[in-house]
C-alpha cells in the first residue's frame, strides 16, 4: 500500500511538471532568488549583533551542539562533494566512497580532541601552533590556510557559475554565472561573519538533507528502476577500487583525512561552542550527517551515470547537475538545486571566513598592530574577506576541473598542517624546530609538485602530491623531534587537559 501510494506521488509530480521542463528555466531561477533573499535577510538581521571580534570570529563563543552540527555539515559538504566526488563516482562507482572516508575517518578522531580545542580559547589553528610551536609555525600555517582555502573558495565559484548557467539553459553564460556566484558569496560573507554562518548553516543542513534524499527515489523512477540502472551501470575491474589503481586510491582518501583532521573550519567552530562538552557532542550528529549525506550523493552519481552515458572528463563532475535538471520533476529538481546551492554557497562563506580571520589575528594583529581595537578588527576582516574573494575568482582559471583543484588544496593543507597540528594534542615529545620544518615542507613540496603538473601536464614520476609531500612532512617531525631537546611542559601541557583534567598522551 505504501508503494503504491508513493509511486502514484512519483507520477503525479512528474506529470504535473513535465511540461515545465521543456526549455523554461524559470522555476529554478525564481527557487534560487528565494534562496538568496533568505540569506542575504538572515546576514542582515545578524549583521546588527555582531559587536566585536569574538562575534565576527567565533560567534561569541555561544553556538550549541545543534547548531555545530548544522554547521559543521553543511561546511564539509560542498563543491567537492557535488562536483569532484560525482566525477569519482561516475568513472568509479561506489568504490569512489574511499575519498570520502577519508574524512569520515579523520572525524571520528576529532571527537577525542573537540573538548580540548574549546578549552584552549582562541580563533585559528595558527593560534594553537604557535602556543605549541613558535611564531613561525603561525606564519607559515598561515600561508598555508590562505593557499588551500582560497583555493577551495574558487571552485565554489566554478560549481556555483556551472549550476546557474546550466539551469539558465546557456542564456547565462559561464563566466558571467561565476561573477554572480562571487558576489553574492563575497558579500554575505563580509556581513556578519561567523554568527551569520552558524546559524545560516543550519537551515542550510536542513534544506541539504531534504532536497538529496527527496531526489533519489524520484530519479531511480525517471531512469526505469533498480534492473535497469543495474544493467547500464558500467562494470568496473575491481569490486574495491573500480577501475582505480591502489595508488590513486589512497592518493585521494588520504588527502581527504588529513583535511577532516586539521580543517580549519572545524576548528573555529570548536572554539565558537558554548563549552567543551557541546563541541564534543557535535562531533556525533556530525559523522553521522556527512556518512549519510556522502552515500546519498555518491548514490544519485551512480545512477545518474547510468542514463546519462558518454560524458566527457570535463562533463562528468556535472553528473549531479544533470540529475537535478533532467533526471527528476521540476518540482523535485527545484529543491534540489537549492541544495546544492546551499552547498556551494556554506561552505564559500566558511572556507572565505577562515584566512580572512587568519590575516587579521595571525599577521596584521599578531605581527604588525596587537592594540588593534575590536571595531577596526571586524572592519578589516570584511575588506580582507573582499580581497581573498577577488583573488579566489582570479584563481579559476589554474584548475579547469574542480576534482583537481580539490585534492590540490586538500595536500597543501593535509600535508602541511595536519602533521605539526595532531602532535600538538597526540605527542608531547613534538619540537619546535621539529614542527615548524614539517609546515614549511609539506607546503613547499604540494606547491613545486603542483606547479609540475600544471607545466608538464602530469605529476613528476606519476606520483601524487601526497605522498612526497606528507612522508617529508612527518619524517622531519619525527626525526627532527628526536634530535632536538624533549619540550618544556608548559609547551605540551595546555593541549592534555581535557573537561575531565589531564591526560597521559604520547611522551616517548
């Protein structure tokens, strides 16, 4: 009965909108407008709470566990997910969901770190290696953040152009679509930092959830049932890795966990909890979120690759795309481009919001102007936002697919970062020299090796930059550890007391 009832719903919606689909874009462009004016009215309304650097920073350090949870989500599931995983999933299948387990993986570890991060009470990662590390580990964590972040913020702005020319059937150009895209992300984010974040990420979460798992049955009905996806799924060499080498594989899980490790976003919105406990809680509602939600879109990209044959390299990752636009009823459709909108737009505004607050608080307040008052900090952090954004857009054109933009900015910062910063709360015997050499290579080693690929159209040896990068990275903190004098306690103690006291950790 059940069935019944709910396939009768499927054909009801489809013919109610089948007509619409024929070249009438307008459903979708008004769904969107609706969007837009909800945010934008949501940044307003925040904008007049925003006091000080803590609101703009860390949202007065009052957000709780639901609220993390939202943003948390809806900051981890963005353009990567939509367009480079989709890629994956096309030419791959689930085996693909070994990029994404990556993170499911690194977040699971973060649950026995959440209360601690709270507890140290500051903004940024380079906040906490510098208290580990020296000035020099916030510098170059810096510059680092900066890179991969504002990276990740320019295929935003690519996904974003792709979703509203493709909707516009082409009567938006591209390029023009990656301007309004920028725009709109530039300046939201520059209303009223991250309270305005958190909380919009929270209809955003919900908005996400109900447009990807309300357009999977209506798709596995548009394209003939589970036989006949069966059927035109193409068959892969390897029932773990598709048609994957293990090489490639692991070149796109590790990179992903060591983001989920040492992501920035998480770590701001650790320390915007209202306590310790709340940021610990979060961590659960989150895990759970992005395996369902990574599943689900993995899941429409399969199906979806099986009608939509033929795709090119350069096609593919819009498979999700297709899927909203031609693969389910309009109204369906409708509230499935909303989401990958609110996809695209969340995780633009975060991923923009961090090295804006890294400039301000880890080199122009920490290096140039420590009287720096709370008025001119929130100024600066909206001009620094404008000028990161600009130079996001100018990034576009270094990385034409956004699969590969993705794991670029996921090395540089993995690689770099994530290493030094897990030793912060894992290993006392971590040193400073030790921890800043790790930065420093894991940075230059991701750049030199991208900068290879671009100029001789492959990675040097045909080895990804993740595993030069990451081995010279641990290796120089391991070893140069050993080498130098055991830390003071002072260096390593803030980071082993959790909401329960002092742990043991990792002396050796």
């Amino acid at each position: 009965m059940r069935y019944s009832t709910a396939k009768t719903l499927i054909v009801v919606i489809k013919a109610q909108t089948e007509s619409t689909k024929n070249g009438v874009f307008m459903p979708y462009i008004v769904t969107i407008i609706i969007y837009l004016i909800l945010l934008f009215s949501i940044g307003i309304f925040f904008t007049f709470r925003v006091k000080n650097q803590d609101d703009f920073m860390v949202a007065g350090r009052k957000l709780t566990a639901p609220v993390l949870v939202g943003t948390l989500l809806a900051t981890w599931i963005g353009s990567g997910d939509i367009f480079s995983v989709a890629d994956l999933s096309y030419h791959h299948g689930y085996s693909s969901l070994i990029g994404s387990a990556g993170g499911w993986v690194g977040i699971a570890v973060v649950y026995f770190i959440a209360g601690r991060v709270r507890n140290f009470k500051q903004y940024t990662v380079p906040d906490i290696l510098e208290a580990r590390y020296n000035q020099w580990a916030r510098l170059f964590a810096t510059i680092t953040t900066i890179i991969a972040y504002v990276t990740i913020v320019s295929y935003q702005f690519r996904g974003g152009g792709w979703v509203l020319s493709m909707i516009s059937e082409g009567k938006i150009g591209t390029d023009v679509a990656m301007v309004i895209v920028a725009f709109f992300v530039i300046a939201y984010t520059m209303l009223a930092g991250m309270i305005s974040v958190a909380y919009l990420d929270v209809v955003n979460g919900i908005l996400i959830i109900t447009g990807i798992f309300l357009a999977i049955p209506f798709l596995i009905h548009h394209v003939g049932g589970l036989e006949t996806i069966v059927q035109n799924v193409t068959p892969r060499k390897h029932v773990f890795l598709g048609n994957m080498t293990w090489i490639q594989a692991f070149g796109y899980f590790v990179p992903t966990l060591l983001l989920a490790l040492g992501n920035g976003n998480m770590y701001q919105r650790f320390f915007s909890a209202k306590n310790a406990a709340e940021a610990k809680k979060s961590v659960i509602g989150w895990i759970i979120g992005v395996i369902l939600l990574g599943i689900s879109l993995q899941t429409l990209a399969v199906i979806g690759s099986s009608y939509f044959k033929g795709l090119s390299v350069t096609e593919s990752g819009k498979i999700i795309l297709l899927v909203a636009h031609k693969g389910v009823p309009v109204v369906v459709g409708c509230i499935l481009i909303a989401s990958i909108i609110a996809i695209i737009i969340s995780t633009a505004n975060s991923f923009l919001l961090v090295p804006a607050t890294n400039i301000i608080r880890d080199i122009y307040q920490r290096f140039i102007n420590p009287e720096i008052n709370d008025k001119k900090v929130v100024l600066y952090s909206r001009i620094t936002v404008i000028l990161l954004g600009i130079l996001a857009y100018a990034l576009i054109q270094f990385f034409p697919r956004i699969l590969d933009a993705a794991y670029a900015a996921y090395t540089v910062y993995g690689a770099a970062i994530t290493p030094a910063l897990l030793a912060t709360f894992f290993w006392k015997r971590a040193a400073v020299k030790a921890g800043v050499s790790s930065i420093g290579i894991g940075m230059l080693i991701t750049i030199v090796w991208e900068v290879s690929r671009k100029i001789m159209g492959a990675f040097p040896f045909g080895i990804p930059a993740i595993y030069p990068a990451l081995s010279a990275s641990i290796l120089i903190l391991v070893i140069g550890s050993y080498l130098e004098q055991k830390p003071d306690r002072e260096k390593w103690a803030p980071f082993f007391k959790s909401e329960n006291g002092e742990r043991p950790g990792v002396s050796l």
